[in-house]
C-alpha cells in the first residue's frame, strides 16, 4: 500500500492532468483537422460549394477550444496550489508545534527543578542566588518566546500599534545593551561609530528593541567560541542607513542566508558545532520588523566557523544640521 502513494501525490496528479489535457487537445485538432479536410475534398468531388458546409474556419474553432483547454488548465493549476500551500501550512503548523512546545516546556521544567529545590532543601544564600540568576534567565526566555508570538501575530495581522519616535541609533543600541547587561554578560559587544555623527531615524523603539535582542541573542547562542563577540557599526549611504552586526560565530552556508529569515526555520547543524534549539521565529520576526521601518535585513558570512555578519538597512531621512558633528564615539559592552 505504501508503495502506491506516489500515485496521489499532489504533483504527479497535476502534471498527469496537464498531460491528459494537452494529449486530448492535440488528438483532437489532429481529428478536427483530417475530418475538415476530408469533407472539403469530399465537398469538391461532388461539385458542391464548401463555404456552405464550413463557415466557420478552422482556427477560430481551433482558438476557442485552446482557451477553454487554458482556462481548465488554469483552474487545475489554482487548485494544485492552493493544495500545496495548505500542505505547506500543516507542515509550518506541526513545526511550530514541535519547536515552540520544546521552547516553553524546558524554561517551566527548569523553574520547576529549582523551585522544587528551594523546597525541600536548605540551601546557603550565595547559592540561592545562583539559582535565582538561573530562574531569571528561564523566565526571561520564556517571556520573550510569548512576546515573540503575540507580537508575531500583531504585525503579520497589520494591527500592531506603535508609535514613531525620532532617536539616535547609536544612543538607542548603547540604552538597550545597558538595560539588558545581564542577557549579554559573558559577551563582547562593542558600538563603533567611526563618522562621529548622530543617526536620528524614526523608529518604533519597542519593536527596534525586540529586533536588536533577537539578532544579538542568535550572535550569542549559534557560537562555540569562549567568549562571543559582536561588533556593531553604523554607516550612511547616498540613500540607506546600515547597521551592520558582525560576530564571531559557527557562521552560516551560503546556502542558508535567505532561508534562515523563513518562518519556523531551522538552521542545519554543522559537523563540529552543536547549535542548541529555538523557535524559528527570531529572524523571521526581525525581518518582519525591519519591513515595518521600509527597511530590510541581510545576511553574509564566509561559511562555517567564520562568523556572520547580519546588516540592517533603513531608509535614511533628512537629518538637521545640528545632528551632525562632535567627535568619533565608541561604546563597549563586556
């Protein structure tokens, strides 16, 4: 039984259907064709006038039935689509259900172990704040996993509410490293802004946030290195402003570069790095958020093991004169 599911497979349906079709137009208007000009030489034979039996010409019957044949062939086409679509969708569906079930389950099992923990044991207070700092972690893990999703759903669904505000990248980057030093302790995150100018941009600084944490954390996860670094440096074209995130990471195959921004995608594990789970949602959702600004994000790396550069890119807007000037700045993260 198993050997003839290839029969139904959705593809192999459709371009049977598509064959059967262009067969019985050819047979046909090669019938069509022969029968036409059997009677006309029949007609002629007979000395009677054809125009009287064929006044409709040929190709006029011919073209019709080719557009018919096309329409059919377009439904069957809509169809097969929409089928692939809908498979394509239950397969994203069990995805997400497998991944983002791992993604909330291990944070709750965690708290649970060390909440049990603090139950039945009496524990020395610097080890209670160990396991404090580990339950904050798995609490923040899971509420970004949660914001991801609600958030996810709000601006896929175009109902997102924010509000622009005009800020200092560079300003904003250094806040947000500051307000989360604790996520990026054991990394080294350097802001290098070599122009010296100010790069005012109006943006949506919760939704900018949630981007920056998402790019900064797969820095911080996808790396085997002791210590992860990450440079940040911010850059203007004629047209566009570039932020440009370069770590030094297990890298990314070329062949993965666009694919890693497709929802529920999941990276493929290279041989001598272990990439622990997620989501799938991160940089699906940063690019989301990036198109939300007109803007767009790209990624370049050399390949395994040699670090990924992730680029931002926003429209850039006329700055005042009094943005610009002051001194080359240059901020540090550890």
């Amino acid at each position: 039984m198993k050997q003839a599911k290839w029969f139904f497979h959705p593809i192999f349906v459709f371009v049977l259907s598509t064959v059967a079709l262009a067969c019985s137009l050819f047979l046909y208007i090669y019938w069509y064709v022969g029968i036409s000009a059997g009677l006309k030489a029949l007609a002629i034979r007979h000395q009677l006038d054809p125009s009287q039996f064929f006044e409709a010409r040929p190709w006029v019957v011919i073209l019709v039935l080719a557009l018919l044949v096309g329409v059919i062939v377009a439904g069957i086409l809509i169809i097969f689509i929409y089928n692939v679509k809908t498979l394509q969708l239950y397969r994203l569906q069990q995805t997400f259900i497998s991944n983002f079930t791992h993604e909330l389950k291990t944070p709750v099992t965690s708290l649970k172990l060390y909440l049990e923990t603090f139950n039945r044991h009496e524990i020395p207070r610097d080890e209670q704040l160990k396991y404090i700092s580990f339950m904050l972690q798995d609490a923040d893990r899971l509420s970004n996993n949660i914001n991801s999703i609600l958030n996810l759903a709000r601006i896929e669904s175009k109902v997102y509410e924010g509000v622009f505000t005009k800020v200092d990248l560079v300003e904003l980057v250094r806040r947000f490293l500051a307000g989360n030093r604790h996520i990026f302790q054991d990394c080294d995150i350097h802001i290098e802004n070599t122009s010296g100018k100010e790069f005012y941009q109006p943006v949506i600084i919760s939704l900018v946030e949630m981007l920056l944490m998402d790019i900064l954390t797969n820095a911080k996860k996808y790396n085997n290195s002791k210590r992860p670094r990450v440079r940040i440096t911010f850059e203007d074209s004629e047209n566009s402003r570039l932020i440009r995130f370069q770590d030094n990471g297990i890298g990314i195959d070329r062949t993965e570069t666009k694919k890693i921004f497709k929802k529920f995608y999941q990276g493929h594990n290279h041989v001598d790095y272990a990439i622990p789970g997620g989501s799938g949602l991160g940089l699906y959702l940063a690019q989301h958020i990036a198109r939300l600004h007109q803007g767009k994000i790209v990624a370049d790396s050399d390949g395994a093991g040699k670090g990924s550069v992730f680029t931002l890119t926003l429209p850039r807007k006329p700055e005042r004169k009094q943005h610009e000037g002051s001194s080359s700045k240059t901020y540090s993260h550890h």
